[in-house]
C-alpha cells in the first residue's frame, strides 16, 4: 500500500510482556537506531509500561517506545496494523491466539514476523492469507526465530555458494544441531502440548508431509536416507559425526522447502535438491535410545490423559510468560552445521560447509532474528519491492539479513570445501 511509509509507527512489538517479547525489545532498544519510531502493545497498559521502563536503562539517549493497548480482537489488531509499517508478533501459542494478527496484517499491507515453529497453524496461515498478502504488499514471515532461520539460512547459503563458486546445481543438504544448551520457556513448553489438542493427526500428517508448504511440487528424492537411519533413526555423515533424529526437524525441513519452492525450485537450488536434519549425538547407542525416546514421547503427547499429565509437568517448570533467568541463559548456545553436495553425477561430489553459532540467551537469539529481519524490511525498499508480498521465509531476506546477524554477534561461516579422492561416508 503506497500509504504504509507515512503510519504512525515503523513497528510494534505486539506480546512485549511476554518472554521473548522482553528480550525482543531489549535487543531493540540497545542495538536499532535511535531514530526508530516504535511502540510496545498488549493487553495491560500497567504491564506494558514496567517494560519500557525496565528496558530504558540500555540505552538512555534513545526515545523509548510508545505504549499501544491492544486486545487479540480483530477490530482491535485491524486498528493496530494500520498504524505501523511492520508487526513483530512474540505472542503465543500462535495457533491460539495469533490468527487474527497475521489477518489484520495481510488485510492491511503491514509486514509481520514471528518466531513460531507450529507448522500445522503456518500451513493453516499459507492456505488463508497468502494472496491476501501478495495483493496488499505485506511481507509475512513465521518461523524467523531458532525454528527455522538458522536452518533455512545455512541452506540458501550452501545451494548458493555451490551455484556461485561452482556453477551447479544442490543435490542435497545435511544440517546437524552440531551443540544446544538451553531450556525451554514456558510459551514452548504450552505450544508443543496444545497443538495435539487444537489440531487433529491428520491436520499434522498433512503439515509434514513432504514439500506440504512448498508453492510447487518438490522433487522425488534422488538422495536417498541410509537404510540404518530408516531403522534407528541414525546416520553417520563425514564432516558431522554421528547423527540422530531431531525433535526441530520437521518444521525446519518444511521451511527450507517453502524457500526452495519461492525462490523458483529447479531454478533456484536445483531439481534434485533434498534437505535433511539431524542433530548430533557421541555413538550411534546413543543416536539410538534418543530416536525411540522421541518416537515414545510424541506418542505419549498423543494420549490425552499423559498428555494432560506432561502438560501439568510442564506448567510447574516454567508458566507461559516465564523462562531460565538471566544467570543461567547466559550460559546458553546453539551451533548448527550443514554439508551440501553438488549435483554433478559424480561418484566423488564436490562438497560446501557451513556453520551458524551463537552464545547466549537462546530467546533473546530470536528477538535478535526479529529486530534484524525488521530492519532489513524497514530499510530496504527494492527487495520489499521484488519480494512482493505473501507467506515468506527467513532466507528470502538473503544475504543483508546474514550480514546484519554477524554484526549482531552470530558466527556464519561457509566455504567450499576441497576435492576428496574417495567417497563420502554416508
């Protein structure tokens, strides 16, 4: 919309008293410019208010942010998109109380990012308001937080360097969750639970099945999983280690393959391209009892009285809203790592090499990814132009979204790794 660059606001951080939407505008008043235009919105004007002023200490020369009361009505969220050019939206479970923001958002051509990882509520969100979205302008982007920027980034990086450096196509991609420490908050721990009771096995089935968000048909595998991982779920890979199943797979796997899609499929990381995710264990024992301790735990979610039981576990651990305190996420980090092979018909591939590595706070690396991501849309008129608007993913941002991370402290590193006279061990 030709009006949205004159609105009230740049952005506004929609669950600002929420967990991560404390550590989103920390990130945002202690590292985006001072000249930003922003407000914090929620339910409760008191609440709102004790985080401006709990935030204004990071950076005392900078206008702190406005306070805007909202409710998750869609009169109220329709009132709000029209004030400002972008929404970052930290309010979840998404499923529950997000729809009707990602709606006033596509109605009204204001841009919209967040940092959920439920794929059957995205997949649910594509179907509805993507061509909304392309029509108004409005970049929508779920999924820009550790689900699934990482992933989706280190893929666009490979298929692109492979493509830059080499002049092929990507035959496939391998990710590992190389290192994590963290804990969960308490918002994940309620999303995982009450997604098995908000959306039905087969609303699930239909989210993961393979290229389900891919806008065209993704191509048949022609990298094919070791027999060995079928049947335990492990996977010995050169330059990785041994690897095991991955409980963030799925949803990360579904974004790089709505990239794939977007960005023109065969024309963009190649016809055969292939992406798989793992995460790393210490032998293959290990890779082993891991993969059926998961298989065992998204069946227990599926059994409504253990996941009642589980959910109640989780509400003592950590409420919704609440986290590990500032002494322990300290400590935390996250290291992914990823080989691509090329896609040249040779017994002995060409080989690329990335890594995404970050210390500290894992929430606070997702206010990172939003503030980042805002700005990237915020100051960047001709790839908002040429993005057009729609249902995105992170990596559509490209390369100045990778540049503004390693300013902001993420270590992302990729290069072409040397011709090797055997095989690669699979």
């Amino acid at each position: 919309m030709a009006e949205i660059s004159s609105r009230k606001y740049d952005l506004i951080l929609l669950g600002a008293t929420g967990y991560t939407g404390k550590l989103c505008a920390k990130h945002i008043v202690k590292s985006l410019p001072t000249d930003l235009k922003w407000a914090v919105s929620g339910r409760s004007h008191e609440r709102l208010s004790a985080v401006v002023e709990e935030i204004k200490h990071y950076n005392l020369d900078r206008v702190q942010p406005a306070v805007e009361v909202s409710t998750l009505s869609l009169e109220d969220l329709q009132s709000l998109a029209q004030k400002t050019r972008l929404i970052l939206n930290t309010v979840g479970p998404y499923f529950r109380y997000s729809s009707p923001v990602v709606q006033a958002c596509a109605e009204n051509g204001t841009h919209y990012l967040d940092v959920t990882g439920e794929s059957p509520w995205v997949y649910e969100m594509i179907q509805k308001h993507h061509d909304t979205a392309k029509a108004s302008g409005a970049i929508i982007i779920p999924q820009i937080g550790i689900e699934s920027a990482p992933s989706d980034l280190l893929a666009w990086t490979l298929a692109n360097l492979i493509k830059e450096k080499l002049s092929l196509s990507t035959k496939e991609v391998v990710a590992s969750i190389h290192e994590i420490h963290g804990q969960p908050s308490g918002g994940t721990l309620a999303t995982v639970v009450g997604l098995l009771d908000h959306y039905s096995l087969g609303e699930f089935k239909r989210a993961f099945a393979p290229w389900a968000l891919s806008p065209i048909p993704g191509p048949r595998s022609s990298a094919a999983v070791p027999l060995q991982t079928k049947l335990f779920g492990v996977r010995h890979q050169q330059d990785l280690g041994t690897l095991t199943t991955s409980v963030a797979a799925g949803p990360n796997v579904a974004i790089v393959q709505r990239t794939w899609g977007l960005l023109g499929g065969p024309k963009s990381y190649g016809p055969n391209f292939q992406y798989h995710e793992y995460m790393r264990v210490k032998n293959s024992l290990a890779g082993m009892i891991f993969h059926f301790a998961v298989g065992l735990g998204f069946l227990a979610l599926a059994i409504p009285p253990l996941r009642w039981l589980i959910q109640y576990a989780a509400h003592n651990f950590h409420a919704p809203g609440q986290g590990a305190s500032q002494a322990i996420s300290t400590e935390e980090s996250i290291e992914l790592r990823a080989v691509a092979k090329a896609d040249h018909g040779s017994s002995n591939p060409r080989m690329a090499m990335a890594k995404f590595r970050f210390e500290g706070s894992l929430y606070y690396l997702s206010g990172v990814f939003l503030a980042e991501a805002a700005m990237i849309i915020l100051k960047n008129d001709r790839l908002v132009e040429e993005l057009g608007g729609g249902l995105l993913t992170p990596a559509m941002l490209g390369q100045p979204f990778i540049d503004r991370l390693r300013d902001a402290g993420i270590i992302f590193e990729s290069r072409i790794m040397p011709e090797r006279t055997t095989n690669s061990k699979q």
